[in-house]
C-alpha cells in the first residue's frame, strides 16, 4: 500500500502589519519534499483570547469553539514547521498564546523550526526548543537560522528568493529531518 501523504502545519510566528513572515513562509514551503502537503497557518486568522479557558489544555476539555476548531487543526497534522522572527530575544506573543491553547495535540508530532532576525534568530530557536520539549514535541537538529540586513530590517526591500539563497542547502536538509521523523 504505498504511504499515506502527510500534512504539515507551517504556522507563521508574525502577525504584525509590513510583516516579512508570509514571504518567508512561502520561501520555506517552496523547498519541501514533494511528499508533504502543507499548509501555510496565519495566526491572524485564529482568534484565540487569552483569557477565555478555564481548564487547563492538558486536560484536552475546551468550553469556546474557537479554541476546539484550533485544537481540531493541529491534531490533524502530523508535524509542524514553525517560521519566526526573533522579537527581543525571544518569539512572538502570539506563537506562544497559541501554543499554549492546546496539549495533547502537539504530543510526540515532528516539529521543524526556522528563525530569521539580523542575527538569524538562535536565542529564539533555543527558546522554543525548551517549549517544544516542554509540549512533547520531536523537534529536527537542525534549525535554519535566516539572516536578515539591518537595512532590511529598517524597511529596505526584501527578495526571498535572492536574499535567502545562501541559506537553500540548511533548510533542504531540515526538511529532511522532517520528512525522516514522520516516518
Ligand atoms: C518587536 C520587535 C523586536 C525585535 N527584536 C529583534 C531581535 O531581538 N533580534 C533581531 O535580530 N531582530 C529583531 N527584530 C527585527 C526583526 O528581526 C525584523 O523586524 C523582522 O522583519 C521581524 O519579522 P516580521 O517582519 O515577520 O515581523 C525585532 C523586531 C520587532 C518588531
């Protein structure tokens, strides 16, 4: 029987307006195996309030319907990519709000993550890292980590498909990884 395609949720850190992270998510699907489906998550589009869940995810009882259609997306994939830039040091407010809405949904899935800042974002890669564990999720070695000009970073303009060249061989082989730890 041959294998069953697998789904990738590619979930942008970003939500911010003039954002890079749509650019730089479709740079990143661009370059995945032809055997992964995937689907670029835009956080903007899911609304999940801070402050509206009484249990704890852990305990997989959510009373809102947007947090049970959240949860239903993400238990239907079977492994994750996350792009992010690096904000002071650390990730997105947004990543972190949605992936504390869930639990068990994350559990023992493959996660590859991919990180852009001038520096490439590593402090931010390392955070989410211990996060991921934390969730019980089986994140690849190797982390892209994309730089980004500072004059780019102030507005000047961006061409993935040029300025991220340098970086196709390190994302191929997280890819890799990826397409590796789903099986
Ligand atoms: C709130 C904020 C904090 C930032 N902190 C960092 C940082 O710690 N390190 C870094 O290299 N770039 C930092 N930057 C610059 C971002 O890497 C750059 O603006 C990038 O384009 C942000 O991604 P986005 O455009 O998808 O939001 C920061 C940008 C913002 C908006």
């Amino acid at each position: 029987m041959p294998a069953r395609t697998r789904n990738i949720l590619i979930i942008m850190g970003s939500v911010r307006e003039g954002r890079r992270c749509p650019a730089i998510a479709a740079w990143v699907a661009a370059r995945r195996p032809t055997s992964l489906n995937c689907e670029v998550v835009d956080l903007k589009d899911w609304h999940l309030p801070m402050d509206d869940e009484t249990a704890i995810p852990a305990t997989g009882v959510y009373a809102n319907d947007h947090t049970r259609a959240w949860s239903a997306k993400v238990a239907g994939a079977d492994g994750f990519v996350i792009v992010t830039p690096q904000y002071n040091w650390g990730y997105p407010a947004p990543l972190k709000n949605a992936l504390d809405h869930l639990y068990d949904e994350w559990k023992a899935k493959p996660l590859m993550l991919v990180t852009y800042g001038g520096h490439g974002g590593d402090k931010c890669a390392k955070q989410l890292r211990t996060v991921a564990k934390g969730l019980n999720m089986k994140t690849v070695w190797t982390s892209p980590a994309l730089t980004i000009t500072r004059a780019q970073i102030l507005g000047a303009p961006f061409d993935a498909e040029h300025d991220l060249k340098r970086h196709v061989p390190k994302v191929k082989r997280a890819w890799r990884q990826l397409e590796n730890a789903l099986r």
